[in-house]
C-alpha cells in the first residue's frame, strides 16, 4: 500500500510522475481491496481524527472540516448498508474511501490526504483493527473458559485416567482436568493483553516514512483515536509489524491449545475410550456409513492448528530483512492475520459449543480409572511413609507389577501376599484419585483451593475486560 492506484480514465495517486496508467497485469497482481476492505470502519476513524487535526494545525478551515467530516459519515452509513460502490481504480481501502470522500466534497476531499501518506495511515487503520479483533478473540476464550468451569462443577466427584505419553499414569477429577485448560488458557489472555499494550501506540503522523513539514500534532490525533501513545520514530512507526507478528503468535499458541482440546475429544468420543457422548448438533455424520457421529469439531480444531502456524511463519518469512522503512511486501500483514482471527474466533465458538452440550459417561470413566495397575506409585509412596527409600520401593513395586503381568494374579492380590494386608486400601474404587493430596494435584482435597483460584482468575480477567471497553 505505498502510493498507486486508479486506470481506465481515472487519475492514480501518484499519476503526476508517469506518462501513462498503470497495466492491468500491475493492478491486478497488487489490488488489496478483496481484503483490506474489512478495515474500512478504521479507515474512517482515523480519516475523521486526521481531518480534526488538520482543523487544529489550520491547514483546514471549518468548512472544509464540516464537509470532509460529512462525507465520512455518508461513506460510513454506505459501507454499514452494504451500498458502497467499489470502482475500477480502487486499489485498496483508503482509495476507496478518499475516492468517495473526494466525490461528496469535492476540493475539501481532496485536501483529505494532506500531511498523510498511506503508509502510516495503513499502519494505524491495522492497528486499530487488531486492538478490536483481539478483544473479540479475549472474550471468546473466556466464554471457553466459562463453559469449562461450569461442566467441571456439574461432575465434582468424577474421575478418569490421567496419561502420560498417552498410556494410563494415574487418576484424575474430571474437573481437574477441565480446569487445566482453564490455567492455560489464561495464560493466553495474559499474552493477548500484552500484545495489545504494544501495539496501543498511533503511527498517525508519520507520513511515508520521514514525517511532514506541515504543523500537525501527532499525540492529539493519537488521542483523539484512543491510542495509549504515540510513535516517536517516524522510520519505525511505519515499518514496524512487530505487532502483526505478535499476534499471530498469541492467536497460534491459542490454536495449539485448541487442538489439545481436539485431540482429546477425539479419542474420548471413539468406541475404544467412550469417554463422551457428543451431542447432534456438535457432530456429523457420514455420506456412507450410517452408524457414524464424527468429532469433525474437534478435528478442525487440532486441523487448523496447522494453518494458524503457516500464517505466522509466513509472516516472519516476510519480514525477514526488509528494509527500513516501507517496503510493498508488508501488505501481506493483512491476509495472515485475518485469516488467524477469523479461525481462532470461529473454534473458540464451536468448541465451547461442542463442550457445552455434550454428556460425560462418568461410569465409564471411573472403571478406566480404577485400573489397579495405576495404583502402583500409591503403593511405592506407601513404602516410603515406612522408611523405604523411593528408588528401593519404585523397584519392589516395579516387580510386583511385573508379576501381576506374567499372570501369577491381581496386583492386588499379589501386593496384599507382599506387603500386607493394610496396601489393600489402595485398590478401592476412587481411592487412587482421593490420594493425590498436595497442593494443586488432582484429587478432592485440593479441589476447593483451586476452585477457589479459578473464581479469582476469572473475575480478574472479566474486570480488566470491562475497564478496557472502548
């Protein structure tokens, strides 16, 4: 989006320099219009802030103002009715957007783009468009986080396998599990916010890439957009798509935490786990096989993952080595993070859906985790409380599990025979998730304190939610 546009009879931006219009091969390979057309409530927005402050610096005078501002708003109202007219020579947004402008206002139109390139007007419309979309992708996980917590209350005594390179390690409440995604979670709200505390800084004033001579007053116009502060390098505010890159980050580390969730769900809604029972309106069918309901949800969730680490790392592929301080190659910002948006907001939305209604089968997954092999490291650290040093006991079990294997009987049985009567305890029903005690781990007792953590987490995110709304 450095300075092209308009052909076919109309004048480009830049027409002064060239003796003829672009071809249609040039306009047709760097058209970004298709696209960048979604940042026109931006594009708005900081046309109306920079036309006020050209009111300020004098270079505008009150009518020109009123008529220029006027003209926005018919834009605005055009684009919001879906009634804007896209014409042959809009080459991206901000042409569309002056083109019209210039056409409602006439010369006051035209003196729209004074003190201003398009280089730190894309800047700043991409930055106010990504300070709404991660708001937008925040309160989607904390919806996820919501439908989280409220199944974990639902099922509070409920247990299941916990894995460890996907083989039955020990017990674990159902609601531990849950909440686990609820911490992880939270770590990426923490990482959006971050994200948009750097971003939170106006290029509004940087002109193509050196300023202007013109009297204008940056922080003003940053203000007046809601920006948190203002550029102070004019090369790197124009250049800078750190932000681009950071949030394509955030959004992938969100996508990967997703696909856990999607990974998970497809094994516990298969016969072979049975873990869960998806609801009909969260799964498929197949063309062919009628007794089939597929977790296509969960798989596009672990699916898209992919996707959303192509758009970073085409991104950073992009900008690796350009040169300061506009290049044409940062145009492709834009797809990347939209796509990333979009896809982020939509599994947000179908996860926590699919979460939401589907039915734990709570039997089921309490006979998984009440295998007795998963009671081995209650009987090790039954052991040590007598004396035993861990690595002697983790040996001593280790054998006694080798030998339930080879058939000589339960493990129960055979731990009774060795090492009395009062291991038996251990092989009760639930009674391997009741004896994760310490702080944090997975059973009952720890349960109240990290509800209680949860809660307390989840009222401080929804506070700064709303202290944050425009």
């Amino acid at each position: 989006m450095s300075d092209v546009t308009d052909h076919e009879g109309g004048q480009t931006l830049w027409h002064g320099r060239f003796a003829g219009g672009p071809a249609d091969a040039l306009m047709e390979y760097t058209v970004s219009l298709p696209f960048d057309r979604q940042l026109w409530r931006q594009d708005i927005a900081g046309s109306r802030a920079h036309v006020r402050g050209l009111g300020r610096a004098g270079l505008f005078s009150t009518d020109d103002v009123t008529a220029v501002l006027a003209a926005l708003d018919t834009v605005e109202a055009e684009f919001a009715a879906g009634t804007f007219i896209v014409v042959d020579g809009d080459e991206d947004i901000h042409t569309a957007v002056e083109r019209r402008v210039t056409e409602i206002a006439g010369d006051a139109g035209a003196r729209l783009h004074t003190a201003r390139s398009r280089n730190d007007q894309v800047a700043t419309d991409l930055r106010l468009w990504t300070k709404d979309a991660l708001r937008e992708v925040i309160d989607g996980v904390m919806n996820l986080q919501d439908v989280l917590v409220r199944r974990a209350d639902e099922h509070p005594d409920a247990r299941l396998p916990g894995y460890t390179h996907l083989q039955r390690a020990q017990p674990v409440l159902l609601s531990h599990h849950l909440l686990a995604h609820v911490w992880s979670f939270g770590r990426d709200i923490d990482r959006l916010w971050d994200c948009m505390d750097r971003l939170d800084v106006s290029p509004l004033g940087a002109g193509a890439l050196a300023g202007t001579s013109l009297p204008i007053d940056p922080a003003a116009t940053a203000a007046d957009l809601g920006f948190a502060g203002v550029f102070q390098n004019s090369l790197d505010a124009v250049s800078d798509r750190d932000f681009v890159a950071e949030a394509l980050f955030c959004l992938t580390v969100i996508g990967l935490h997703l696909a856990r969730i999607g990974e998970e769900w497809v094994l516990w809604t298969s016969e072979e786990f049975g873990f869960v029972v998806l609801d009909d309106a969260y799964a498929t069918g197949s063309s062919m096989l009628p007794q089939k309901k597929n977790a296509d949800i969960a798989e596009l969730a672990r699916g898209k993952s992919g996707r959303l680490i192509g758009n970073l790392t085409g991104l950073l592929a992009t900008l690796k080595g350009l040169p300061l301080a506009y290049n044409r190659d940062l145009q492709e910002d834009k797809e990347p993070l939209f796509d990333s948006v979009r896809q982020v907001t939509l599994a947000l939305a179908a996860v926590a859906g699919m979460i939401d209604t589907a039915r734990f089968n709570i039997d089921t997954m309490a006979r998984a985790a009440d295998m007795e092999v998963t009671a081995a490291t209650d009987l090790a650290e039954h052991l040590v409380r007598h004396g035993v040093p861990f690595r002697t006991a983790h040996a001593t079990v280790g054998e006694l599990v080798r030998r339930h294997l080879d058939g000589e009987g339960t493990l129960a049985e055979i731990a009774t025979e060795t090492l009395g009567d009062s291991v038996a305890e251990l092989f009760a029903d639930g009674a391997q998730v009741e004896n994760r005690t310490s702080p944090g781990a997975a059973g009952p007792l720890a349960a109240g304190a990290q509800r209680a953590a949860v809660e307390a987490l989840l009222a401080s995110q929804r506070a700064r939610f709303i202290q944050s709304s425009p």
